[in-house]
C-alpha cells in the first residue's frame, strides 16, 4: 500500500451511540493538557488537592493512542494550559477562583504554575510531542479559545476529531463541545480520558453521546484501533 493510499484509508469504529466513521486524512488526534503540572506530585493539580495518581495511571494508554494514530499518519496535535510571563491572558476570575495554594504564576516544586517555558508546564515524557506535530498553547480551558487551532485544521482540510487527555470534565470537555459547534465530528476515547474524579468522567462520557450524540461519539482505544478499515 502506497503513502497516498494509506492516508486515504475509511474506517468504522464500534462506538456509542452508534458506529463512526472516518477519514484518517482528513482526521487528526488531539491530546489534551498531558502536562506535569496536572499529573506530577508538586503541580497545580496537588495544589487544588486532587489526587494526581487517577491523571497518571492514563498516561500509558495515550502513548499507545499515539503511537496508533502516528501509524495511520494522522494529524496529531498537542495542547498546553498555560498563560505568558506576565498572566496578562490569565483574567483574574481565573486566577483568583477556588483555594490553591501556589496559585497560577507563583512558584512551585516545577517552577511557576501555567507559565509558558516553565518545567511544569511541559509534556510528561511519555507522551511528548515528536518534531513537526503541532503544540498548542492555550489561555483557557478549550482548545479554540485564543488559539489558531481551527485555522490550522481548515488548512489541512480536517473534518474529524479523535480526543484523549485531561481533564475529562474540564479541558477536554470544553474543546470538544468548542468543536461540535464549529462543526467537527468529534470521537471521545474513553480510556484515554482521565478526572482526578471518576464519576465526574464517567458523567462526562455520558452528556458528550446522549441524544443521539449531542456533542460527539465516545469509543475505547481497543475498539478505534480494531475498527474495520477501507480505501
């Protein structure tokens, strides 16, 4: 099978509500906030109390979702929460909310919490963007606010959306209901996806396929990867 034809490849996938269909070129992986400041002891997620074990135990079924997704040659595109030096793209709604302790900006055992450049704010290892997959830096919870993330999906013609990541109920929520209303069709991996509160993920999983999915499909990795595949 030649590059040309691979990249053309359809694929059904037994998910819920009901099976999804894609183009791997015309389709891209996006992970969502895989950082150290959410799944190290020492980031902002410990800050806020949570235990960061239930973020880190998914770590190894994303790397397998991209080492699959890199196989098929899709788009694979990585975010980041994270705000400038300065907080001027953090408002203060964000940065006052809730009991942390460091807030966001102050320093912590991995440098200050969500500031770009900072060793916290960095990829965990395992899962780290390869040379030439696109990283996107992010002031908010979704993926397209303040972003040129549509843009760069509109210039690779890309209709269809595979999500994994953190927070289940928060970031990747967000960016995939973002999506849905620009007009995405959107695929929700299941055991790629983790909440430091599982009935929270759970629920999550719940509103994105309800109605008939409303917001998009959820499916596990196992039933992506063995989806049934075509020219």
């Amino acid at each position: 099978m030649n590059t040309l034809q691979k990249n053309n490849l359809h694929r059904c996938v037994k998910a819920q509500p009901y099976d999804y269909t894609f183009e791997t070129g015309r389709t891209a992986l996006i992970v969502i906030d895989m950082q150290r400041d959410f799944i190290e002891p020492g980031g902002f997620g410990a800050a806020l109390g949570n235990d960061v074990s239930q973020l880190d135990a998914v770590v190894p079924v994303v790397a397998q979702l991209l080492a699959w997704a890199r196989s098929c040659e899709l788009m694979v595109i990585h975010t980041r929460e994270s705000h400038q030096a300065d907080l001027s793209d953090c408002p203060a709604s964000k940065l006052l909310r809730g009991n942390a302790s460091p807030r966001i900006g102050d320093a912590g055992p991995m440098g200050r919490i969500l500031i770009r450049g900072e060793p916290g704010n960095e990829i965990v290892a395992a899962v780290a963007p390869l040379a030439g997959e696109v990283v996107i830096d992010k002031p908010g919870k979704g993926a397209f606010y303040g972003t040129d993330l549509h843009a760069q999906l509109q210039e690779r013609v890309i209709s269809h959306l595979l999500f994994a990541g953190v927070t289940t109920e928060v970031c990747v929520q967000s960016s995939m209901r973002e999506a849905n209303d620009r007009g995405y069709e959107c695929l929700l991996i299941e055991d790629a996806t983790a909440s430091y509160f599982p009935h929270f993920k759970q629920a999550t999983l719940a509103m994105m396929r309800a109605q008939g999915g409303i917001v998009g499909w959820t499916a596990t990795l196992a039933e992506l990867t063995s989806g049934a595949a075509s020219i």
